[in-house]
C-alpha cells in the first residue's frame, strides 16, 4: 500500500493587510455585490410600472407609476441603511485590530478591511446602480430620433437601446417618455434626460448608508454607555456600608431565635 503524500497546509490569505491593488479590486467587488439586490429591486418595480402603463387614464399611469419608483427607493435605502450598520460594524473590528497590532499583541488576518465604513461607499453603490441607465441611455439619447441617410443602424441601435433601458430600468426612462406623450411642447426632448434620473439611487443610497453608519454608532455608544453605568452600579454596591435600622435588627434576632 503506497503511503499517501502529506498534504500541504492550505495557504491562509490575509485580508487584514492587502496591497494597494488588492484593496481596489476588493473594494470594487464588495460594492458591485451590495448593488445587486437594490437593483434587483428596482428592476422588479421597473415591471410593475410597466404593467400599470397598460391602464388608459394617463393619471392612472403617472400616480401607480411614480409609486412603483417610490417603492423602488424604498427598498433600496432600507438595504444600504444595512450595508451602513454592517460596514460600521466592520471599521470598529478594524480599528481594534489596528490597535492590538500596534500593542505587539497578534491580530487575526480574516479581516476584511474593504467591509470597513467610508461615506463615499454609499454614493458610489448608488452609482453602480445606476450603470444601465448610463450607458443605454447615452445609446437611446445619441439614436433614438436620428435619421441617417443610407443605413438603419442609427434608427436600430437607438432602437433597442431605448427597448432595453424600458426593461431593465424602466424607473429612469419612464418619466421622459411621460413628458414626451402627456406634455405639450415635450414630444421633441432627446432620452439623454433619463441620465437625470440616476441622481435618485446615488442620493437614496448615499444618505441611508451614512444614516445606517451613525445609527449603528449611537447604538454601540448606548451599549457601551449601559455597560459602564451597571459596573459603576456594580463597584458602588460593594463599597457602601450596610446598616441595619432599629426594626430590621429586631427582625434579625427574631429569626435567629426561632432558628
């Protein structure tokens, strides 16, 4: 029986102390994860605000339509409050590791130091959702109404794009289309407008992230605030001198008798 080769010890990676490139391309593939479900999320309003589009009455269509955009935000700022509350949690774990390295004391290298808080997190999330719009809506603003003699594939190309930017973030494109068929005067204004529209997830995730950060702050300070107050509690009990009143001495010896 051929003695089996001992197996090396699989390589640990050290999370808690990337190299500038590592922490770029971690930080890049942390916020691109975080923004898959709040796009997700606004892509499942996105369809049910193109199923209220089939209603007949225009106001029907703007006021379901404008909720299902709303609803789409909704979500999305509850989701990157949490990613605030968790990446907090993530830059108090760093700077006490940060900290018992510096006492010489060994720190554990499984720390995600990308996971950590920074303000600027919560816009550029918001950003990357917005990344369809981007560039379908350059395509659809730049094809859209052209007319090239000779070819269709301006016409095509614009085409599509605008057909794509309706199905995969109809909460941007949507409200131009309202202005262009509803709005006199509006029917001419290119689909570049729809760019506009991703100011509304980069606000919406920037500002939940940093309220999630400062919420998960206060909390930890209560906690800390609470867990001081009981030791003090605690330390005051020992040191006070107990002393029996008149009445409770007397209590005292009567059960000492009929022990």
């Amino acid at each position: 029986m051929l003695n089996e080769a001992p197996k090396k010890p699989k390589k640990e990676k050290d999370y808690a102390h990337p190299t500038g490139w590592q922490l770029f391309y971690r930080t890049q593939r942390e916020c691109w994860r975080r923004m898959v479900t709040p796009y997700l999320m606004y892509l499942f309003m996105s369809l049910l605000l193109l199923a209220c589009q089939a209603i007949p009455n225009m106001w029907a269509q703007i006021l379901l339509g404008t909720a299902c955009i709303a609803g789409g935000a909704f979500y999305n700022g509850h989701l990157c409050y949490q990613y605030g509350k968790l990446h907090y949690g993530a830059l108090v774990a760093g700077e006490l590791h940060r900290r018992n390295e510096e006492a010489g004391l060994a720190s554990g290298g499984d720390h995600h130091v990308e996971r950590e808080y920074s303000p600027w997190k919560g816009f550029y999330i918001g950003f990357l959702i917005g990344i369809p719009v981007v560039i379908l809506g350059c395509c659809a603003g730049a094809f859209f109404d052209k007319i090239y003699d000779g070819t269709v594939l301006g016409p095509l190309l614009g085409g599509y794009s605008a057909l794509a930017l309706v199905m995969l973030a109809a909460w941007a494109i949507m409200p131009v289309l309202w202005l262009r068929n509803y709005v006199p005067g509006m029917g001419g204004i290119p689909l570049y407008w729809s760019l506009v529209m991703i100011v509304l997830p980069v606000v919406v995730s920037g500002v939940f992230y940093m309220v999630g950060a400062r919420a998960e702050r206060q909390s930890r300070e209560a906690q800390a605030e609470r867990e001081r107050r009981v030791i003090e509690a605690r330390e005051q009990a020992k040191n006070e001198v107990h002393v029996q009143t008149e009445e409770q001495r007397k209590k005292t010896l009567q059960s000492k008798k009929r022990k």
